[in-house]
C-alpha cells in the first residue's frame, strides 16, 4: 500500500504542521532539559511551576489554578511541589478566609533561581529553535500559533 492510499498517514498539510510541532517540541525540549539540569540542578519541570508563579499576581496560585497553567506536568503535581519547596524556591500558604485553600508562593530564591534559569533557557530555545527558522519563518509561525498560547481560539468542535 503507497503512503497516499494509508488512511492512517494523513498526508495533509495541518497533519505536517502538527508533525513539525511536535517533533520540534521534543528535540528542543530534549536539548533544553539537558542544558538547565546540567546548569541550574533542576528539570524544565520546575521551571515551568516558577515561571507560572513569577507571571502570577503576587507570584502566587492556587494548587488548582497552578494544576490548569502547568504545560508539563498535572498529575503529580503535589509530588512535584513537595520537591520544589525542599529546594527552598516555593512555599505554600494558607489562603485567607478558605481553610482548606492552600497557595504557592515564589520564594525569592525562587525568583533568583528562575531569573538566571529563564534567560539561561531562552538562549537554547533561540539557539535551537529560533535558529533553525528564517525571520519570515519565525514570524509565520508565531503569527499562526498565536491562539493557542494566548488561549483566545475556541475549539472548532466547541465554536458556536
């Protein structure tokens, strides 16, 4: 069977699209996690918690809103903290007028740690990532997946 008669091979330009996403997601990832465990003793894991945190109000969320920011982890995520705090970047809080409410706060280790960590870790994105793509390239793209991390596109399936 030729690659054009497979139903399961879509050979369709989104199918491309997303093959290139993902693929270039997990080769810079893979380079991007080596890189900021080597130099900063912390997988791109918890820069991801300190970074939602530093981009938080008061450089603090709730367990719950960190849960539904978080691109790399949601199970485990009280694992995840629990390391992060023995580190001494975050500390959780009780929140005011809810008993039970627990939030997490950057510490200012953490924001010294994040700081150094983020501009560290934006270098190796440029590097291997921004670097592969032409000015025009990088704009299209960015122009084209603007929706998703601004979180302004609805599902097609959920659109009106």
């Amino acid at each position: 069977m030729e690659h054009d008669d497979d139903p399961s091979r879509p050979a369709t330009r989104w199918a491309d699209a997303w093959r290139g996403v993902l693929f270039a997601n997990a080769k810079v990832l893979r380079i991007a996690e080596r890189d900021l465990v080597e130099r900063e003793g912390f997988p791109v894991a918890w820069l991801d918690v300190l970074a939602q945190l530093y981009d938080a109000p008061g450089n603090a969320l709730r367990m719950q809103e960190l849960e539904e920011r978080s691109l790399f982890t949601r199970s485990g995520l009280t694992r995840l903290v629990d390391r992060i705090e023995a580190a001494g970047l975050v500390r959780r809080e009780p929140v005011p007028g809810d008993r039970r409410g627990v939030s997490v706060a950057l510490t200012p280790e953490g924001r010294r740690r994040h700081d150094r960590a983020f501009v560290e870790h934006m270098r190796v994105i440029e590097r291997e990532f921004g670097g592969r793509l032409t000015p025009a390239e990088q704009q299209a793209v960015a122009d084209a997946l603007a929706g998703f991390w601004h979180g302004d596109l609805e599902s097609p399936t959920t659109a009106g």
